[in-house]
C-alpha cells in the first residue's frame, strides 16, 4: 500500500476477498471452525502489514500464499510416513 492511501481503501480491498479465502481455508481444513480461524489469522497478518504490500495488484495472490503457508506451519497435522517394504 502507498503512504498516499487510506486504510479504508484496503480494508475495501481486504474484505473483497474475505469469502474466496475462507473458502480456500475450509477446502485446506475441511473443518468450519478451523476456516474461521486460519482466515481471520491471515486477513489480520495483511493488515497488520498493510504498509509493507507495494499497491494493489498482486494481494489476491499474496493473501492466498500467507493462507497456505500458514496452514501448512500451524493447522496440517504431520502424518507419518510409511515405507513399503522391499520385495527380495
């Protein structure tokens, strides 16, 4: 975001894209709650960094690759990884 513009117009900007991340976050989580949260996580990080994201262009995509990092680091449960077994 330029220095020039209001917090108003991203926030405008922000709460375009509130329903296609929430969806993304319940396709990830499969859980609504979960989704809730995961979006609301990412919609405060782009907000708390509103002055550091140059313009408009491009948020769409950066909101959705903070989506699914932060799923990946805090929401994925790891699950363990198994070996089959050499036939010899």
């Amino acid at each position: 975001m330029n220095k020039t513009e209001h917090p108003e117009d991203f926030e405008q900007i922000l709460l375009r894209y509130v329903e296609t991340c929430y969806s993304v976050a319940l396709a990830l989580t499969c859980d609504p709650h979960e989704a809730r949260d995961l979006t609301r996580n990412v919609l405060t990080w782009a907000w708390r960094s509103r002055d550091k994201v140059v313009g408009r262009s491009g948020i769409k995509r950066k909101l959705l690759a903070k989506l699914r990092e932060t799923f990946l680091r805090d929401y994925r449960v790891a699950e363990p990884v198994r070996f089959a077994r050499a036939a010899g």
